[in-house]
C-alpha cells in the first residue's frame, strides 16, 4: 500500500480534510465538517470536529492506524517573514504559530487549534505546516513593500505577503507541463479564483507580484470581502458612522464583494440573477470582472512577455462567461480566446493563433500539500 497523507484545512467554522496518497495522487477519502460552534450544530469545537472526521474516515472503511499514514498536513493561512518552508510541527513551533495570529486574526487561529487538537489524537505521527503565504516570500523588494513609514513597517512586519500560495505554485507547474516546457521557461499570470480570489505574476517559476497583501483582503473582488478599497474608508467610517474598528474589519472582511453589492456570492445564483434582471447583481458581477481585468493587465505590463494565463479554483474552473468576459478585447495585447473550448470548458480555450496561451488548470492544494510532507521529512530522514 502507498504511503499515505491526510491533509487538514481548519477554518473559523468548517474544517476540511482529505487521505491522500502523494506518489499515485490518488485521494482515497475527503470530507468536511461545518457549522462548528454554532447554536443549533452538535460540533461544539475543533476538536469534536476532528473526532467526527476520523469517525467519517472509519464509516468509509478507512483506519488511520494501518492506512500507511506517513504525516498530517496542515495548511496554515499566514508564515510571516519566518516561514516559508514546510515546517515539522514541536512545541516550539506552534507556540511561534500562536504569535503570528495578530497578523492573521480570522485564519491562524483555528488552525493553530486543529493542530493542537490533531497532535494529541494522533501523536506518534509527524505533523507538517504548510503555508499559504510561503510561494510569495521573495517577492521582489518593489512588490512587497508597502510606501509607508520605512521604521513603522520593520516594527509591525507589514508587508505585502501574499496568499493561496500553495494553489498558484501548484498550477503554475501544472501549466507548464501541460505546455511541455520547465516553469523556469515560463512567464505566467495564474488568476484562482473562488469564494477568496488571488492573482499572481510569475516570471521563470518565480513570483513578482501577487494581489493579496499583508492579509487575504487586498486585491481582487471576493466572496464577501472587498478587495482593493481606499484606506481612508477605515478612518471615515470611524468618524463619520461611528463605527469600531473591528466592526469595520468585519464588514470589508463578511459583508462586503459580491455578497454585499448583490446580496448573493454564489455566482451560479448570480448568472440567474442577472438573467433575470436584477441590476445589483449585474453591478456586482461588473465590479468583479472590472477589477479582475485591470490586474491582467497590470500584470501582462510588469512581466514584459507573458507565455500562459491560467483560470483555477472554484470560479475560475467551472464560469465560462467569466474567463469569457475577463479576456474579451485583449488580441491586441496576445490574448485570444475560442470561444467553443471555453464554453466546453475545455483545458486549452486560446485560439492556435493566440501568441499567449490561455488555460484552465484545476488546482490540488491538498495533493501539494501532501507532497510538501512527503518532501520535508525526506530531508529530514
């Protein structure tokens, strides 16, 4: 039997989890558990959540005690400028992960807690953290720097460090297998996008810029988060509507992007939306795709000569009129889409002509990650 992975994504209420086998990419088992904590669910906590998953992994036949587990992965949200490689997990290090929650208060937290939970339960296997913000950690100086006080920064570790790391180098590998050619012979624009939507700018299998920042908020129009807004918003609706900070930090962070202009983030219930008439939800979606238009383009400038542009994740797999409408009137700029593969979702949707190459690539964060355990306890062997 394969060595096996199981993969755990902790969320603030949710906590996904996935039995991989690395070498064969073969997930044997996946599942998620929801509504933790909340009134009327029966998960109470992370760690009931935990238990319920591996009762779930027993109903499918499945014993992590002879399944051929090598690691548990966790995917932790936010490194800091200290880790940006897959880290063993000891005492010492979650205590680290614990600090680092001031710069990620809604995502390190409860994956700090699924970690801590997951130890004890399973104790006698190695856990690995894998971070989100790893991939963008030598962005280049120019991209990462916010034009604030030079002192105030170093203080705080502000910077722009980037999220869904881990998605963006998994498809940008997969690109350029795809194509045939090393990722170091490629410059590439990968556009995830889902609930959370990040794109990022890759010259010769290195990142030079990415859209999120010091915190997945900043960038591209979201789910229920703002992206790109004025940073005086914060100050005027302190002063002139009297609201905290925090209520603030809640609303750019849950009520704000598609859901807060149309009142819907699913954008299947969207499309239907707008078919039916409905002007908020036609104003969200061009928002959207207004904003997702100027990163392309911002990114085909400061990569010079761009080879592919990639569409992953939720949105980005699966929203023909999306990838249709982001790139329209673009062949001038080397971008050409045929319009038959993109409506049959086909992986290739550029026309043969088109001088850059335009995929949709489905990301496998899970199976990355489990790879990144497999990789750092072989170094360590």
């Amino acid at each position: 039997m394969d060595s096996t992975v199981l993969v755990i994504n902790c969320g603030s209420s949710s906590l996904k989890f996935q039995l991989i086998e690395p070498d064969s990419a073969t997930s044997r088992a996946t599942g998620m558990v929801e509504r933790i904590g909340e009134e009327s669910s029966l998960v109470a906590d992370h760690g009931t959540a935990l238990r319920r998953a591996f009762e779930m992994l027993a109903e499918d036949g499945i014993n992590l005690q002879a399944c051929g587990l090598v690691a548990v992965g966790h995917r932790v949200v936010h490194g800091g400028k200290e880790f940006h490689r897959p880290t063993v997990l000891d005492d010492s290090v979650v205590g680290r992960l614990k600090e680092l929650s001031a710069l990620a208060p809604l995502h390190n937290p409860p994956a700090v807690l699924g970690i801590e939970v997951a130890r004890k339960l399973l104790p006698d296997v190695p856990h690995v953290a894998v971070f989100d913000t790893a991939f963008f950690h030598d962005l280049p100086a120019a991209a990462a720097t916010y034009a604030i006080d030079h002192g105030l920064a170093e203080e705080w570790h502000i910077r722009r460090y980037g999220f869904h790391g881990t998605s963006h180098r998994y498809v940008s590998e997969r690109a350029a297998a795809f194509l045939g050619r090393p990722p170091d012979g490629l410059n590439q624009i990968v556009l995830h996008l889902g609930n959370g939507s990040s794109a990022s700018a890759i010259a010769a299998g290195r990142p030079v810029d990415t859209s999120m920042g010091l915190t997945p908020l900043e960038g591209l129009v979201m789910g229920t988060r703002s992206g790109d807004v004025d940073p005086s918003i914060v100050g005027y609706l302190w002063r002139a509507a009297k609201m905290g900070v925090g209520e603030i930090e809640s609303m750019l962070n849950h009520r704000s992007g598609i859901l807060g202009l149309a009142g819907e983030r699913d954008f299947r219930r969207l499309h239907e939306l707008i078919e039916s008439g409905d002007g908020s939800a036609q104003l969200a979606y061009d928002v959207f795709i207004h904003r997702l238009r100027k990163y392309i383009g911002a990114y085909l400038a400061v990569l010079g000569h761009t080879d592919v542009v990639s569409f992953t994740a939720g949105i980005g797999e699966n929203d023909p009129a999306v990838r249709r409408d982001a790139l329209a009137g673009m062949a001038e700029l080397g971008i050409k889409v045929d319009e038959d593969r993109n409506a049959k979702g086909a992986r290739r949707i550029s026309q043969d002509d088109s001088p850059i190459t335009v995929l949709v690539v489905p990301t496998n964060e899970g199976l990355a990650i489990a790879r990144d355990c497999v990789s750092v306890l072989g170094r360590r062997a």
